[in-house]
C-alpha cells in the first residue's frame, strides 16, 4: 500500500508536474517561473514573490536527484541566473516581489526569502561541480550580510533593520532546513559544510529554548524582540503543518548528533498536531490552532499535508518498533490527506485551501507547493529505501 502511494505519486510528479511547470510554468520570454498556472494550464501575469523561483531552484534539482530524466539540471541554472539577474539587491540579498518582466517592485529585505535563496544555492552547490565554487562563495557572501546586519544578539536573525517586532519561528525554520540541505550533500568538503552546520546547532538550540513552550511541548509562531512570545493573542498561534515540519527537522538534527532533547521535542510536536490540528472529519491537517491546543483557523492547506507526511516518517525512523502500526497509519491517512489536493485538477496541478464546509477553493495552482510535495515525495522514496522504511511497508503483509 505505501510502495503503491509512492508509485503513483512519482509517476504524477514524473509524468505529470515537472513537465506541466517546465511548459505551462516557465516564463520563456523573460525567465523564471510564473506565481501560479491557472486551471487552464496557463501561467499566471501576477506579481513574483522572491521565494518562489529559489523554490523551484530545488524543486528541479530534487527531481534530478530523485532521478528525473527531464532537462532539470539546465531549467535549476536558468532559474537560478533568473534570481541573481532579478532579485538581486545592491545591500547583497535578493528582493521581495518582482513583475513578471523583471522589475524589482519589493527590494525590502525578509529573512524567510533569504532561508530560501541559500536552499537554491545549496542546491546548485550539490547537484553541479561546475557551479559548486561559486554557489558556496555565493552562499557564504549572502550569510555575511545575514550576520553582519541582521544577527540577533542571543540567536538567529532580526527581520528587519531597524529591529522590529514581531519574530517568527517560520522563517527560522527554513534557515534550519537549509543549512540541514547543505550538510546533507555528499559532494561538499567538512570544510565546505562546517559553517552550516554551526548555524544549524544555534537555529536547532533557539528552537527547544525560546520556540516551544516548556510547559505543553507547542511551538508558537510569533515573539517580542527578546525571543519572548509576542503579548496577546499573536502569541497564542500555532501552526500544526509547523509542528509536523519541525518534528522532521528536529528528527533530522538528532540522527547528525545524537541529541534527545530534539527528540522528545520532536515526538510532542507530532503528537500536538496529530491529536490537535487533524480534523479527522475532513481528514485533513488544518492551519492554525492556539496554546490551548484549540482550533483557530480550520481552513486546510496543501502544504501542511505534506508536512504531516514527512513528519510520520521522522516518527517512525525514530520510535521503538512497536510503535511503528501508530505512525504508520498516520503516513497512511497523511498520503489520503495529500491526495486530495491532487483530485478534479489537471494532472500536474493542485488545489490549495480546502475550506471547514468541505469544498475546495477554485484558484489557480500556486507554485510555492511544488517544493513541499517534491520534498515529501523524496522523503517517502529515500524511506522506503531503508531498513526501517522495509520493514514498515512489510507490515502490510502480516496478517
């Protein structure tokens, strides 16, 4: 049954997505890839946010990685010329929203579009020696700027300068990715790799003390200058996709070093979202709840699903075997939850926001997902490459 998902789900990225995006996605005339490709299989003449080609950076490098035999090497370095010719700002980071014809509308700085332009040149970094040099030498320059302006004097990053509030989890949470991304490239030297690693312990340490909440184990989204959960009811969100999303991360950080405090906090945070932020009615992961674990915003969302996906996985890569039938039914009802999304679409495309009334919003396919099911699909092929991931999927077969 899990073998089946993964079948079906690569042959839809395969067959289906990375060649939709490449013909209906890609801007041939200006470069980069469209905001979103309308249910008519057309892309969009919106606005370009600054995260979404680096997302597509990694998303075809992935692809490549995942063994995609599409032209996904040559489409990343387009893409990736795209965001330094586009997005490139005189301060040294990329800009926030461009037109589709290349003009820079945003050159503000936001740490979250950061988090993803060092992703895109981790990627490039990995996947092309040509390129590894000066991806590294691109990366390094960008997390100078990071420090040298915006570093926080106890950890991690202000977001704006002059310091403003409030600070978010969310965009350290994809630094922590990232930096994950670098070390896990066997192409790169320790040398090469040790800086990420550096700041993947400090973003891995800011978590377990200032993001979660020592009493209930739940990871707030918002905090005051000090790292302190922002007064009033900002301070009361919580994300279930976050939790799934750190759980993975934090998962990840303790296979590198052996750390159980990333463990413990790992496992709360799935079962928080799995017990709190499922609407088991709908099946389906919902986007906000607050400290008290009940529902805030119970509107669904595409990414989230697959954020729950790859959270089963880090469960079951790290509980005791005979924990394995919970957090395999968990895979099992996140990979229905995530197949939702891709029903009554054209192939290749999905749906984004699945309402409380059980409809789905009729909207044009954002690209920003692309990188979330990508991910959650090589994770569930590189888990059932493994011991573990084998004798999860030989369960199914004990009667």
């Amino acid at each position: 049954m899990i073998v089946d998902h993964l079948n079906k789900l690569r042959a839809w990225l395969f067959e289906d997505a990375l060649p939709l995006w490449l013909k209906a996605g890609e801007d041939a005339v200006n470069g980069g890839f469209a905001e979103t490709i309308t249910l008519d299989c057309q892309g969009s003449a919106d606005n370009r946010r600054g995260r979404v080609n680096p997302r597509m950076v990694f998303v075809y490098c992935e692809a490549g990685r995942l063994g995609w035999n599409g032209p996904w090497m040559d489409v990343a370095l387009r893409t990736q010329a795209y965001v330094e010719r586009v997005y490139g700002t005189s301060e040294g980071y990329i800009g926030a929203l461009a037109t589709p014809g290349g003009e820079l509308l945003d050159t503000s700085f936001d740490l979250y579009n950061q988090a993803f332009a060092l992703l895109a040149l981790s990627s490039i970094a990995d996947v092309n020696a040509e390129k590894r040099e000066e991806a590294c030498a691109k990366a390094d320059a960008l997390l100078k700027v990071l420090k040298g302006r915006f570093k926080h004097p106890t950890a991690g990053f202000q977001e704006a300068e002059p310091a403003r509030a409030p600070l978010g989890a969310n965009p350290h949470m994809h630094l922590f990715e990232m930096c994950l991304e670098w070390e896990r490239s066997e192409n790169l030297s320790a040398e090469q790799k040790a800086v990420w690693s550096a700041l993947a312990d400090e973003l891995g340490e800011l978590c377990l003390k200032y993001f979660i909440c020592e009493k209930t184990g739940g990871l707030r989204e918002f905090f005051a200058l000090d790292w302190s959960p922002m007064p009033g009811d900002e301070g009361r969100a919580l994300e279930p996709g976050h939790h799934f999303e750190w759980a993975w991360l934090l998962s990840r950080w303790n296979k590198l070093r052996g750390d159980d405090r990333a463990k413990a906090a790992a496992a709360r945070l799935f079962e928080i979202a799995e017990v709190y932020g499922v609407d088991r009615e709908r099946g389906v992961a919902l986007m906000g709840i607050n400290d008290d674990f009940s529902v805030r915003d119970p509107l669904a969302r595409l990414w989230s699903q697959a954020e729950w996906l790859k959270g089963s996985i880090a469960m079951l890569e790290s509980t005791p075997e005979s924990e394995w039938p919970r957090y395999r039914q968990s895979m099992l009802d996140a990979l229905a939850a995530l197949e939702l999304f891709f029903e009554d679409v054209p192939a290749g495309l999905w749906k984004d926001k699945f309402l409380p009334d059980g409809t789905f919003v009729k909207e044009a396919a954002p690209a920003s997902s692309l990188y979330h099911i990508i991910s959650a699909i090589s994770e569930l092929d590189r888990f059932c490459k493994t011991e573990v991931g084998q004798k999860v999927v030989a369960l199914e077969s004990v009667k």
